[in-house]
C-alpha cells in the first residue's frame, strides 16, 4: 500500500522476514529496517526519493539489483548482515 506523503519510515527490531512488495513509496526519504530478518533487499525498490537506507543486523547474502538503481540513495548501512 503506497503512501504517496510519507518521507521516514522507521520499522527496526519487528522481526521482518522479507520486504516483497515494499516499493513504490515515491516521496520516502529515510527508510531504517534495522534488527529484523530480512534475507534479501528483493521488494526494496521504486522508491526515487531514498537518500538513507538502514540494512543493518539482517541476515542479508546479497544486494538486488533494484536497490543498485536507487540514485538518490546516499547512505546504505549494511553493517552486521
């Protein structure tokens, strides 16, 4: 469900297991999906306006390529994967 106005999303320590479908938040900004237990960055995506994304303490193995294509992405943590 896209939510066209929101610009931080904060969804750590929710033990998250996959992010499928997350994309399409066009005005997101800052994203913090920290302390879950996502395996992929898959479904993480479409979302032009990303500057910070905040991987850390997941078990993610590899990036997808659609998170590569994010070009406002400035700050990705992926410390603890």
């Amino acid at each position: 469900m896209p939510l066209p106005r929101l610009t931080r999303l904060i969804l750590n320590e929710n033990e998250i297991a996959t992010a499928a479908n997350f994309g399409g938040h066009k005005a997101l900004q800052y994203l913090d999906l920290s302390k879950n237990k996502l395996t992929s960055t898959e479904g993480i995506a479409d979302m032009p306006a990303l500057q910070h994304l905040d991987l850390s303490e997941n078990e993610i193995a590899e990036v997808s390529s659609g998170l590569k294509n994010m070009k406002s992405l400035s700050k990705l943590i992926l410390a603890k994967n």
